[in-house]
C-alpha cells in the first residue's frame, strides 16, 4: 500500500506535456507534488511541478525523477519500454510496461482485443511485399495501411483503395512494418474513459461521442445517448483492464456500425477524449487515474449534465470571446502556435439540453469546428 505522509504524495511523471500538466493541476488539490520528466525544461507540465530536463531513457535522469517519489506513471504512451522496466524494478509504477508494450504495436493490440473476445475489423500484419499483396487479397480494400509503431494523431497511415494504391502507400510509410485493416463505415466514433485501482476497482466515465477532422480530435460530447452501446464499451474496457492487470485511467475508442462497435485502439493513459471530465464530471479522469495509481478510493464518475470539449488546433480564438460563453472553461497549455498542434481546449457543461446545443454551436463557430457530432 503506499501510504502518504504529513508532506502528501510526491508523483514521477515521465513526460510533460499537457496531460502531464493536467494530472498536476488535478492533484494539487489533494495535497500531490510532482516533479516530471522532459526532453523540454520548459514543457507545459513546467506550470505545476518540477522539471527534470532529459531524454525519456536517460537513467541518471530517470533515477533523479523517482528519488523521494512515492509513485511513478506517465502521461504519453510511446515511452520507451526500457524507460518502464527501470522504473518497475525500482518504484511503484503504473500503467504496467505491459500495457505500453501492447499499445505501441498496432498488431499486439489488434491481437489482444481479439483474445479478450473485443470486436475488431479484418486486419493483416505487413512486413514485406508478398505480405501485402496477401493482405489485400485477405481484407480487400477500401482499407487503411499504418505503421505498427508511432503513428498518432493521422500520422503513419493512408487509406488505400486498390492494390495499387495499397503498393504506393507502403512505398510512402518507408516500407516499415504496418497494419493493413479494412476501413470501417462507421456511423460516429465514440470512446469509454475508465481507471481501475491498484485493488481491482473499476470505475467507467459515460460513453463520449467524438468528431476527428485531418485524424485529429476536434470535438467530443458526452454523455453519449446510447445506454446499450455505453454498457458494452464498459464490459469491453473492464475486460482489457483486468487482463493486464492495469492500474490508472484508460481510453478504448471504438466505431458505431450498425448499432454494434468494433474497436480502434486503446491509450494507456489520460485521454484527450476525456477531458470533458475535469467540468463536467463529479470526478475528472486525471483525478481518478491519481487515485489509482496511489491507492486512492476511485472518485464517482457520473456527468453532471450535458458536457462538451473543443480542442484549440494551431490558433487560440479571442479569450474574451470564449470564457464569455455560458458555462465554459478555457484551458491553454502554455504552448507556442504552430500549424495542426494542439494549443488549448474549452470544455462546455450545461444542465439544459437546449442551452448546451447552442453553446455548443457557438463555440464550434468560434473555433472553427463548424460540423456538429453525430451524437445518438
């Protein structure tokens, strides 16, 4: 058990980005210090903790972030697995290497959605030329053609509607190791946030409806309406869970096909989909996945009504104009504008449906997200 003491948790973080910044913002609060690890002395997380300023396997860095820690996470998930294992022999560490290990290969986690019984699409491993043509001729196209690794954000993947197209595509990627898996028709794209704790507690956000745009997120809403499609994400998400033997917050994301879901891909971490969840939740995300990893009591995860999140892409919109809209919050990041880079995000929550819808419609014009979510 890790116990606190009268100077309150101290957290290692390996990463500083804005989640980094946002899990110490949520633990402040509950009496938490941090201190991060970042290749940037001056990353976002800079705002609420220490920096240790270093390369992400570095171990003299390493071993400096965790000393007086009581417990170490991170906030993104291409850490490097050697950086986890030195961490596991030495400190309390969660999410575990394993789960890293899973989410960094599109095909592993292809694989283990399928062993935990998770619907997925028809994919194929690519490693070579007679492997995609025997790819294609499996899947049939029109499909998706990413890489295995490191690809996020629409990076590392092109869709493809021939084999000719699927043969220039993998030329494109450098003829690295992909995935080739059908393209889904799907109505929306949803995700389930949830955490489990060190004790085997389970605690789901409510189902959240997404609109991705260039394969960047862009806006999320939530609760989604679909009561039957939230209780199987949640049996979906809690299997994944217990069959890594995970500990923090997770976020699976999944395609709405006809009434069913068909899983994506899974981040072993906070998730910008569920950032909704710092206004319009009783518990935020980042307040639960630290009540989890230092064997906390998870928080109640119930909406407080309607919620909404729009991410500030590359430009940030007059700030009098946002925090003037009816029940919104602005979160800025502390970065620099640069073209498709994520700067900020509003949250919008309101207890009366209408009001949130024109809120909402507001804001999305503000930002420049003018498309509404396909919520159910």
């Amino acid at each position: 058990m890790i116990r606190s003491s009268s100077r309150g948790l101290r957290i290692a973080v390996v990463g500083g980005g804005q989640l980094g910044r946002m899990l110490g913002l949520a633990g402040i609060p509950l009496g938490m210090s941090f201190r991060f690890l970042d290749p940037s002395r001056n990353c976002p997380a800079s705002a609420v903790g220490d920096v240790i300023e270093g390369a992400y396997d570095d171990e003299l860095a390493l071993a400096r972030l965790i000393d007086g820690a009581d417990v170490a996470t991170y906030e993104f998930e291409n850490v490097p697995l050697r950086t986890a294992e030195f961490l596991e022999g030495r400190i309390a560490f969660a999410p575990n290497g394993r789960s890293l290990a899973i989410a960094q290969d599109r095909i592993a986690e292809k694989d283990f959605f399928k062993a935990c019984g998770v619907p997925v699409q028809p994919y194929r491993a690519v490693s070579s030329d007679d492997e995609l043509r025997i790819a294609v001729e499996d899947v049939g196209t029109p499909a998706v053609l990413k890489t295995r690794r490191f690809g996020y954000d629409g990076k590392g993947q092109v869709v493809v509607h021939s084999a000719v197209a699927a043969q220039m595509a993998w030329e494109k990627l450098g003829k690295v190791p992909c995935i080739f898996e059908a393209l889904v028709a799907f109505d929306r794209e949803v995700s389930l946030v949830a955490t489990r704790g060190r004790r085997g507690s389970f605690a789901a956000h409510p189902l959240t409806c997404n609109a991705h745009r260039e394969g960047i997120l862009r806006v999320s809403v939530a609760p989604d309406g679909d009561a039957s499609l939230g209780r199987a994400a949640e049996m979906h998400v809690r299997t994944l869970a217990e069959r890594l033997g995970y500990v923090g917050t997770l976020a699976v994301e999944f395609f709405v096909l006809g009434g069913s879901l068909v899983a994506n891909e899974m981040a072993p971490r906070v998730h910008n989909s569920g950032h909704w969840t710092i206004e319009g939740a009783v518990t935020s995300q980042f307040e639960n996945h630290l009540r989890a990893i230092t064997d906390l009591p998870l928080g109640e995860t119930r909406a407080r009504g309607a919620a909404a999140m729009v991410n500030l892409i590359g430009t940030v919109p007059p700030i009098d104009e946002l925090v003037a809209l009816p029940g919104a919050r602005l979160h800025l990041y502390g970065k620099e504008p640069m073209p498709g880079r994520k700067l900020g995000h509003v949250t919008l929550t309101a207890a009366e449906h209408e009001d949130f819808a024109d809120a909402l419609a507001h804001l999305r014009e503000l930002t420049g997200e003018p498309n509404p979510v396909p919520v159910a």
